[in-house]
C-alpha cells in the first residue's frame, strides 16, 4: 500500500514535500483504539491531499485496514513504555512499540531526515526513493542478464557433452553455480518490485524473461547427477527439494567451491575433483521432447538408469516400458537422436 503509485503513498510523500512529519496506523481495530486518546473521529474517505493536511497536527492518524478511509486524526498514542525499542526520537519510538506490541503496520514520517519508515511487528523497513530503487534494480537486471547469459551457455555445453559422455563434475557445478545466481539476484530483484508498486511493471517482465526456466532446469540438472537418493520417485523428489533448499543457504564462497557442491549432491569422495567424469540419468533431456509426462520419464530412467544406456536402447527394450509403445518409442529415438546432432553442431560450430 505503500509503494509508488498508490494513493497512501501519494500522501506521505505530500507531507514530506511539505517537511512535516507524521504517524500513521493503518488498521483502527479495538487493540489500536484502545490505546489512543483525544483526537478527533473523521470516518472520511481517505485521499492523499487529506492526509498531507491532517499531518500538519501533531497526533497520529489512524487509517481503516485497507487505507480506504481515514478513521481518527490528531490521536495521542499510548503504547507500553516497558515495550522495547531501538528508535529515539519521540515519534519513532511510539511506532516501534505500537507495531511491536499490535500487529498493525504504523508508519512514521520524519521530517528531520526525509525519510519514510514502516515497522511490522518486529521489522523495520525503509521506504527508499523511486530514483534509487530504479537505479539498482537496473543494475541488478545487469547482472542478471550476465548471469543468465552464463547459465545458458554452461547448459548447452552440458547437453553437447551428456550425448557425448565426456561430462565432468566441474562442468555439473558451473552449471549448478550460474542457475543459483540467477536465482539469488532474482530474489533481490523482486525486493525492490514489491517496493516500486506499480512503478516496475516493466522491471517484472524483464526477470520474468530472464528467469524463465532456471529453475526447472537447476531441479533437472541436480536430479540428473545427485548420487544416493532415496529409492522411488516421490523419495527422489524430496532428496531433489532437500539439495536446492541447500543450495539456497550457502554463502557466496561455499557456492564456487566445486567440493562443497559436490558433497552437497552426495558425490563419493573418490569423485570430488573437477575432472573426474560423471554420468547423467537423462531425465532433462528427456524432458526436452514433446509429450512425455514425468510418469513415463521416471520408468525410462528407472528402467535404463543412465542416458547413455537410454540412447543405445533399440526400439524393442524401449517399447518394453509401461506406457512408452511403438511411437513413442520411435519419438523418443528419434527426438533424441536430433538433440544430439543439434549439441553437437552448436558446440563445434
């Protein structure tokens, strides 16, 4: 509600203009109006020039919960004085024991510094200005992009190299490293979105274009070559969910260790190093051709283990799995046959 664009931020960004401060409850449920006193009762359609004005007295100004209507003005709050609290100034430490003690967002305004906080609970965020905001989230976009561009090519250097059974670990961990990243700066990206409102519709189609399919591919990749996983495919699945949750938790020096993402898919000891060779299952690729479900995918992989073993098959083993039949059996011969000469040609090309 308080992003740029909408009419709560309108208002508060007029009393700043105006160099005023003020205090805002949005929400005026019993547990607030029990601890004000004074002021005055308004039940008036909120709008942001009534609320620069109001801000020119001295008490809080409490909004219904949706910031539709502006319930009370010129209100003394009277939170707890036991409630902790890390502000100083009078104004700010009443909205951090108000939100701490209730669980309403209060916002304060201060004219001082020109700055706009908002506290919850027990968080306390900044609002910044749509000019910094704009500025690193371009920057952040940047970077993105570059990440993107590294992902892509690390994932087609892996299919080139899967159809040729020449992968190795350092080739699975480039690849793992770049999704990641892209992944860890989207997440950045998507703070400042929530902030810019309406203002980065723009900024969200771009990440959505560039994050379009990582994380599909990161979970294929890692279920491809994590080791171990428990026996079924509901099991393997959550021993999928189980490493990209770890992923997410490394710190940037633990996530270009090649050794700490080898042990984090569960390789053996004996396979750590960069160069060692390294066999995929084969189900991103198979993934890649048309209409076959992840059901029929599981008993392929289940049946031939490996990728290499599924592209040697004949047309007969393949038709032996449960649900695969003459034509897909074909299809998928066929199918892989084309990404392999396709791997192959952009590699060399």
């Amino acid at each position: 509600m308080a992003a740029p664009g909408r009419p709560l931020r309108d208002g508060l960004d007029r009393v700043l203009l105006a160099k005023r401060g003020g205090l805002v409850v949005v929400g005026d449920q019993p547990a607030v109006l029990s601890i004000c006193t004074g002021g005055f009762l308004l039940d008036a359609e909120f709008s942001p020039q009534r609320l620069a004005e109001l801000a020119k007295m001295d008490g809080a100004i409490i909004l219904a919960a949706d910031a539709s209507r502006i319930a009370r003005a010129n209100v003394h709050l009277m939170p707890k004085a036991s409630i902790p609290t890390t502000e100083t100034g009078t104004r700010h430490r009443t909205a951090e024991r108000l939100a701490r003690s209730i669980d309403v967002p209060v916002i304060s305004v201060s004219a001082a510094m020109s700055v706009i906080t908002v506290y919850r609970n027990d968080r306390k965020q900044r609002l910044q200005p749509v000019s910094w905001l704009r500025d690193r989230s371009d920057q952040a976009l940047a970077t993105l992009q570059r990440f993107r561009s590294r992902f892509d090519v690390a994932l087609g250097n892996l299919s080139s190299l899967e159809v040729e059974d020449s992968v190795s670990i350092g080739d699975v961990v480039g690849a793992i490293q770049a999704a990641e990243m892209v992944q860890r700066i989207a997440k950045e990206v998507a703070g400042y979105l929530v902030e810019l409102g309406d203002d980065g519709r723009l900024v969200r189609l771009q990440m959505a274009e560039l994050c379009d399919g990582v994380a599909q591919s990161l979970r294929l990749v890692v279920r491809d070559y994590l080791r171990w996983p428990a026996p079924g495919a509901g099991a393997a699945r959550e021993s999928v969910d189980r490493v990209i949750d770890h992923l997410a938790t490394l710190s940037g020096d633990e996530l270009l260790d090649p050794h700490v993402l080898a042990g984090v898919l569960s390789l053996p000891a004996s396979l750590v190093d960069a160069h060692t060779g390294i066999e995929p299952r084969g189900y991103r690729l198979l993934h890649r051709l048309p209409r076959f479900s992840d059901p029929i995918i599981d008993r392929i992989v289940e049946r031939f283990v490996n990728l290499q073993q599924i592209m040697r098959a004949s047309l007969g083993e393949l038709e032996k799995v449960d649900g695969v039949g003459a034509a897909k059996a074909r299809s998928l011969k066929e199918g892989l046959a084309r990404l392999a000469e396709s791997s192959i040609f952009e590699r060399y090309q």
